[in-house]
C-alpha cells in the first residue's frame, strides 16, 4: 500500500529526531529495565536524566512543551476525531504505518510492523488474555499521525493533562516556561478546569498517536485494552505518580493495566526480525473476533 503522503523533510521545528523510534529508545534510558531483584530507578535518578540527553532529544521537549496548549490539543482533536481520513481494516493500518521509515537514516533496525509484532508475541508468550495481545499489536498505530504531515512533537512524547498547572514531575519541566498556557491563570491551579478526583475520561491530555487510536478504536476493545493504548505515554501519571487528585477509583483500577502493560511497550524491542507472513494468519483472526472488516480514520 502507497502512503497517501510523505514523511515530512526533518527540519529543526519539526522532526528533531533522527525518527519516532528515539523516542521509544530514550525511554529506555529514562526507565531501563529492573534487574531479577525488582529494584527500578529512583525519583533522583529521573531527576538527573536531563543533563545526560541528547540534544535533539532535548529540542524534542522544548517543542512539545512550547506547542501542547489547551487551544492545541482542542484544534487537534477536532481535527482527527471525526475519522474521515480513510477507512481500512487494521492490517492495512500496520502497512500504512510500515511507510514511517526515514530514508535518510541508513541504520534503522526494524519495520515498524515487526516492532508492533515483537510486542504483541511477547504478551502473546506470557498467555494473557487475546484482548491484551491485541491492544499490544495495535497500541502504536496512532504514529500514523505522522504519515498525515503531523509534527514528532505533536505524534510521540511523554504525554501529560493540559488545562491545569504542569507537573514538575513531566521530563523538561522547564520547558513549560515558553508555553502559552503558563500565561493564563485558570490553567496555572492545580486543577485549573477540572474537579477533583474528577476523572482522566473528564481530562484532556496532550495530543499524540495515543489519544488518536484510542478515539479509533474505542468501539471495539474491553476498558482495560483501551486505557493501556490511551495511556501507556502518560508516564507522569503512570510511572511518576502525578495528578492523583484528577483520578477516581475506575482510573486507579486501569493504571494497573497500563503498569501491566508498559513492561512488554518498553522491553520487548530487540534485532531479532518478524517472520510477518508466517504471523499474519494468527493475527488477522485475532482483528477479526473484535474489530470489523474496515474502520474509520
């Protein structure tokens, strides 16, 4: 299948990253794998994580940070969300998003549909439930986002509430300090629009592949499924425990989905190639017990 268009030229404004897979490959840096004692890294540790980035992941953040305001993500989201791009079943959007490669990185390891298969067999291995086998197959099919001329920093990053005083807790924190948001008092409380406890269903979250796919597939998949791709790059909330006032119990209860999950989103990449073919049997009747023949996008 033909892109319906090209990967934007990178440039400074909009693609620091050499790809969207840096991203991925950052967080491995900011959250490496526990050892067999368990033990994770400490809230001091992330703390130092800043000094040693890279800078183009550093300019990553300073652009997501300037650019995710409320006023943004609403503009997006009334964008994307009426999912009159195109229609097409779920393989034919792994294929799509298999067109996210950057020609001019001669080094890249994988396709992005056997990154997508690395998770899912993983989950898959661990005999859980089909449903999370799934939601792992899928859960970064958002990035195609990028096929449509959207920015990195507006498809990849840690994402995070807009509409309320930003975390210190959020990588580059400082980085808020160009966003237009910071000069409006209703969003510089600590719940600025919202209730407290009142739910993140109720909370609008910066704009990215994970709010996208959820909107698409959120007629389909089991509440758990669908928190793990909604969140899995809320690590503020997920994995440094921010913005406990916005939750209620239903939120606590997915956050241990989304726990669940994350272990098989960030530790599950490696060299080792995807017979596809030899997969796609198995997988195509695993869409097919929950999704239709074609969706919209």
């Amino acid at each position: 299948m033909k892109p319906e268009s090209k990967l934007p030229a990178e440039d400074s404004q909009n693609h620091p990253l050499a790809s969207v897979d840096e991203w991925d490959g950052d967080l491995l840096r900011r959250y490496p794998q526990p050892d067999q004692s368990g033990s994770t890294v400490d809230r001091q540790a992330f703390r130092d994580y800043a000094a040693e980035a890279r800078p183009s992941v550093k300019e990553f953040y300073r652009l997501n940070h300037r650019h995710q305001t409320i006023d943004f993500v609403r503009q997006k989201r009334a964008q994307y969300l009426s999912r009159n791009r195109r229609k097409m079943s779920i393989w034919e959007a792994m294929e799509f998003l298999n067109t996210l490669v950057d020609d001019s990185d001669p080094d890249i390891d994988l396709p992005q549909i056997e990154h997508l298969l690395q998770t899912a067999e993983a989950i898959r291995a661990d005999n859980r439930p089909r449903w999370f086998i799934l939601a792992g197959l899928i859960h970064d099919l958002g990035k195609i986002l990028c096929l449509w001329g959207e920015p990195q920093w507006a498809v990849v990053g840690d994402t995070f509430p807009v509409g309320c005083r930003f975390s210190e807790r959020i990588v580059y924190s400082e980085a808020f300090a160009d966003n237009p948001d910071m000069q409006q008092p209703q969003y510089q409380t600590q719940l600025g629009i919202y209730q407290p406890h009142c739910g993140l269903d109720n909370v609008l979250l910066s704009w990215g592949h994970d709010e996208y796919l959820y909107h698409v597939v959120k007629d389909y998949l089991p509440a758990p499924a669908l928190a793990m791709i909604r969140y899995h790059s809320c690590y503020p909330i997920h994995r440094e425990e921010a913005y406990g006032y916005l939750l209620n119990a239903h939120d606590h209860e997915m956050l241990v989905w989304v726990r669940d999950f994350n272990q098989y989103d960030l530790y599950t990449k490696r060299d080792e190639r995807m017979n596809v073919q030899e997969l796609r049997p198995y997988y195509e009747e695993l869409i097919s017990e929950f999704f239709p023949a074609e969706i919209a996008w």
